[in-house]
C-alpha cells in the first residue's frame, strides 16, 4: 500500500548525490514500469519537530548535488515487512531543485588570505 504525504509543513535538502537502484537478483540497475532507470537519492527531511535522514527512489538520474533544497512530485510512503524485519521505504513521481541551502559547500565563495 502506497501512502501519500503531504509535504506542504516540509523543507527537503538532498544530503548526496543520487546513486542508481540495483536488482538484488542480477545486480543490473533497475528500472521502473515504463521503463526509466531508478535512483535512491538520501535526502534531509525537516519540519517543526527536527530533521531526518530518508533514502528516496526517484526515476531518472536527479543530478542534484549535497545542500540543493528538493521539492518532490508524488512522494509516499510503503511500509515492508520481510521475515523478522520490517521499515518504510520513500518513493516519488518526480524530484526538483528549488536552489541551495545557505551556506552549503557549493555557494561558499574562498576565503583569501591577507598577504
């Protein structure tokens, strides 16, 4: 069962590059339905309570790098249960780039030192 979230109260920041999703069976990398490759993107989670640490599966290679602020298309989530363990895994429709964290790697501009 796949449930929707609502992300309207979330900020999202990717926290590293996509990497693709493999077949535990073939070890090839896996695609959706209609056929478009599988990324897991780890992503920052926030909102009023504190933050969190989530793997998402995203078709298609983002291309987003660590501290780009994330909106997601269609996020849910699918609880699992196999044998004696159990989580929730995060998937979604679409991902975009909404700009960079303040203050991430990226927009930091050298620091020159005084001769």
């Amino acid at each position: 069962m796949k449930l929707p979230i609502d992300t309207s109260g979330m900020t999202f920041m990717c926290a590293a590059p996509a990497r693709p999703v493999t077949d535990f069976d073939t070890g090839q990398h896996k695609a959706d339905a209609n056929g478009e490759l599988l990324f897991n993107l780890q992503v920052v989670a926030l909102d009023e309570d504190g933050a969190q640490i989530l793997s998402v599966k995203v078709p298609g290679d983002p291309k987003l790098g660590q501290g780009a602020m994330l909106h997601f298309e269609g996020l849910v989530a699918m609880p699992w249960s196999m044998n004696d363990r159990s989580g929730v895994a995060f998937s979604a429709n679409g991902v975009q780039s909404q700009g960079m964290a303040g203050g991430s790697a990226a927009q930091r501009q050298p620091v020159k030192a005084d001769s």
